[in-house]
C-alpha cells in the first residue's frame, strides 16, 4: 500500500486485502499512485535471514534497476519502533541510545535526539519571568519549547519548579508547534480512533483471524457477555453493582449504547432474579469438615459440570465464576484492539502496533466507567501517557527488536501513568506508576509464533492492560517515595535489551515456533 503511495490514516482498510491480491496475481503496481510498474513478491521482495544490517536489527534496503538490469540507486531505512522509520543518511529520529555507544565519540544529535536543532540538551528557554515571579504562558515566538526535559528526574524537576502537572508540561510544550485548536483536535482524533478501533473489534461478524494460525475472534463473544448480564453481580436486581464492581455508566444502564459504546443491545438484567450462594451445596451456609475427615459435604443437588470422583476425601470442585468486571471489560478492550490489528484494521501505534490494545483499553474504562469529564481525562491520560513514552524512546528502545518488553512492557508503563494522571496523583506518583508497570515486563521477550501479532500478542495486551491499572493502585495507594526510580527501571530495560538472545528478539527463531 505504501508503494501505491496510500496513506496509513486515510487508506480504505476495507480495500486492503483486494488490493494485495490484485498485486500478486497481475505482478505490478501503481508506484506512488501515478505509475504502473511491473513487480513480482516472489522475485522482488528478497527475505535475507542472513545478514542484519549495522544501523538497526529493522532493515529495509531499497534498490532500483533500470532496464537492462543495472542498479541506478539504493538506500536503507530502519523501523526503530512506534512507527518511526529512519534513514540511514538523514539520521531523524533516530535513537540508538540503547545500542550503548560511545558518548565521547558519537555525533551529539545522535545522542541527545536533537536532529536538525543545535540545542543544549539540558537548557530550558530563555524565562522572562514576570513580576511575581511566575514564567510566562508559552507562545510560538519562542525559539524551542518551554519545558524540556531529557529523564524523568527532569520532567519531575519542571513540574516542581513551575507547579504543573505532566500533561501540563507537554500540553505547553505543544503550545510551540500547534495552536490549543489543533491540539485538541490531534488528541481527539487519537481518541476517536482507538474508539473505533475497539468498536469493530467486538462488532467483528468474522470468526477467525487471517494466517494460517486460523486463530479464534474473542472479543465480539467477551464484549456479548459482558453486555448481556453475563455476571449477575454486576448486573443484579438489588439496587446496583456488587461491592467492588465500578460504577454503572451511561453505557451500561441505557439498553442501546450510544456516543461511549458499541451500538450493541444490552440485555436489562434489572428483573433478573439474584442467584443463591450456589457454592453452599447442602444448603446450611457452611462447609466445615465432617466426622469422617473429608472437607465439605456433597451437594444434594450436584452441579452438571463437575470432574473428578464424590468418592474420595477432597471432593471435587464445581464449575464456578468469579465476578472481576473490570478485568473482564479491560481485557476485552484490548483484545478488540489487537485482533482488529491482526487483520490488517486501522489502529493508533500506542506506542506499536503490536502493543496498541494496552493504552486504548486503559483510556476506554476510564471514560465509561470513572470519568466525570470525558474530554478532559482523554488529554490528560494522553498527554501524560506521551511523556512517558518520549523518556523510554530517548533512554531505552520501544522497539520489539529489543524484546516485548518494549511493547508491551512500555504500553503498560505508559497507561499506568496515563491512568493515575486521571485520578489525581501527583507528579512523583505518576511516575512511580510507570515504574511499577515497567519494572514487572523486564526481560518480556518478542517471540510470536509463527511471526503472525496473534500468539501470545492479543493475550499479553490484555494482560498488560490489567497490570497497568494495578500498577497505577499500587502508586496510589502509597506516598510516591520509591526504592527505583523510573529513569533506574528504564536503564534496566536498556541493559536487559542488550544481554537478550537475539532468539527472543521479534524473530520468532525461539521455542514458540509453529510445527
């Protein structure tokens, strides 16, 4: 698509698949849009296992030929992560920070990521502070943005200093380039596009994931049962939600979703009769060991699904439920997510493409189930979910050429940032959120079966959804003084990428091989 000269935001996904077949079987395309060219996949796309190119593990090289077969030019580009692409002349946006060069040697635009500025990498704007002693609002005169900051150390230094919050700081860092209109419009765009990302994942009328894996669509079944009453705790006719079940939205008590949902009919589960404690089997309330020694007493009336023997001291187990809704709806965000990625659908590279289900998952309970001010939380949980990403971009990799947990592992560090942000905390937990949800991905490898973003990808999303979360209550529920700082856990991820056996590193050479 990109040779036809198609654009990632605007292309037709719906068109994708036919065009690649038309590609292969008429052996040509229409380069840039404007020429057609003969091209064969088989003769013209050359897959070489052995070799790896110097600038990053992520090569690309292009040539072209001319008629008689002689080479008239050739370049490399390299997919860094995030969905940054560089080049190897150019060197924008390049960061191999984490390749462990030589400081003293390496071009200083390389090291400190200031490509095409010739900026200090620790000096701040000229501060024309006013009378009482207050800096300014920012404004696009300035020559660089007002806040910069290179670790987190830094960025928690700018919050202290000026008295902002993390979405704060990069929001005005903004200010520079864009005007408050643009800026919101940019981030509501991010937001109504994992919206609908989400939204054709649990919609999805297919039963199958492309590739030869023929792996299981889950989201549509997860998002049905959840929406159907599926957990009569959450849905029970007793006034409310369990204990420990979030609030009821908009989304949930209105039997037709509207602007948060999906559109899916939701089953009024208010008449619903409330279920017995059907793990008390006889019926007493208790199940304390009897005379002969075996725990518990075998129900009068024995669940349908029940494996093993009634017969022996320790009985069997009944099928049984445990009610978590918010596991259950962040898992299923996520997963609709990554199985809309899987087949070739539009998704926000948050921070990659193998790890968008995390941060769209962690933002879409936020604002169905928590927030009081949608549009509010969306910027906030955005803009302090970016600064953190900038931090592992500039002093790590989120590239899974250095393993999962640069995906995954920074998606669940980001969204847990994003997600305290929203609930109030301040600065110094925020970032102890992040720390928390990267410290525990450490060493997470790249090794998906098959090459296909399907196994353990969706899963691992839907898990790293959920640790965010927790990571962000961990945060929370403590004073923001830490034993490891983020910027110690974020070289810790540098090191860890460095020791990793290239077996785990997106190559998909390891164990989860498919036969």
């Amino acid at each position: 698509m990109g040779f036809e000269g198609s654009d990632p935001e605007t292309v037709d996904t719906g068109t994708i698949n036919s065009r690649y077949d038309a590609i292969l079987e008429n052996k040509s395309l229409n380069l840039g849009g404007l020429r057609r060219i003969k091209y064969d996949m088989d003769r013209d796309m050359l897959w070489r296992w052995d070799q790896v190119l110097k600038t990053h593990p992520n090569g690309m090289r292009f040539s072209v030929f001319g008629e008689e077969g002689e080479l008239l030019a050739t370049n490399e580009y390299f997919s860094v992560g995030g969905g940054f692409v560089v080049n190897d002349k150019t060197k924008v946006d390049e960061n191999l920070f984490y390749k462990g060069v030589y400081k003293n040697k390496v071009d200083p635009a390389r090291l400190s990521q200031t490509h095409g500025q010739d900026l200090p990498l620790l000096a701040s704007a000229p501060e024309s502070e006013t009378e009482d002693g207050t800096q300014p609002p920012p404004g696009p005169s300035q020559t660089q943005p007002p806040y910069l900051f290179h670790n987190g150390e830094s960025l928690l230094q700018m919050a202290r200093k000026h008295n902002k919050t993390i979405a704060q700081l990069v929001y005005d860092n903004e200010l520079h380039y864009l005007t408050p209109v643009e800026i919101r419009k940019k981030i509501l765009k991010i937001w109504t596009t994992m919206d609908e990302c989400i939204r054709a994942g649990v919609s999805s009328v297919e039963t199958e994931l492309p590739g030869r894996l023929r792996l299981r669509r889950r989201a549509p079944m997860l998002y049905k049962r959840l929406m159907r009453g599926f957990y009569p705790a959450f849905y029970g006719g007793t006034g409310g939600p369990a204990i420990g079940a979030p609030p009821m939205s908009p989304a949930l008590a209105n039997p037709v979703i509207e602007t948060g949902g999906f559109g899916e009919d939701a089953m009024d589960s208010a008449n619903r009769p409330s279920h017995p404690n059907r793990f008390d089997f006889d019926g007493t309330g208790t199940n304390e060991p009897d005379d002969s020694g075996s725990f518990g007493k075998a129900a009068t009336r024995r669940p349908v699904r029940v494996v093993g023997s009634f017969d022996h001291a320790i009985l069997p187990m009944p099928t049984r439920k445990a009610v978590f809704p918010a596991m259950d709806f962040l898992s299923c965000y996520a997963i609709a997510v990554n199985e809309v990625n899987a087949a070739g659908g539009r998704i926000v590279t948050s921070p990659t493409n193998g790890a968008s289900g995390v941060i769209p998952a962690v933002l879409k309970y936020i604002v169905e189930f928590i927030s009081e001010d949608p549009e509010k939380d969306i910027a906030t949980f955005l803009l302090t979910a970016g600064a953190i990403g900038m931090l592992f971009k500039r002093g790590s990799t989120i590239s899974a050429a250095e393993g999962c947990q640069a995906e995954v592992g920074v998606a669940c560090s980001m969204a847990a940032a994003g997600f305290a942000a929203c609930m109030g905390a301040s600065p110094e937990v925020i970032t102890q959120a992040a720390e928390i949800g990267i410290e525990h991905n450490l060493g997470l490898t790249c090794d998906p079966i098959d090459g296909l973003v399907q196994v353990p990808c969706i899963e691992r999303n839907s898990l790293g959804a959920v640790k965010a979360v927790t990571a962000a209550q961990l945060a929370l529920a403590s004073d923001g003084v830490h034993s490891v700082t983020l910027d110690e856990a974020i070289e810790a991820m540098r090191l860890t990428a460095q020791d990793m056996s290239v077996k785990y590193k997106e190559t998909s050479l390891s164990v989860s091989r498919s036969s």
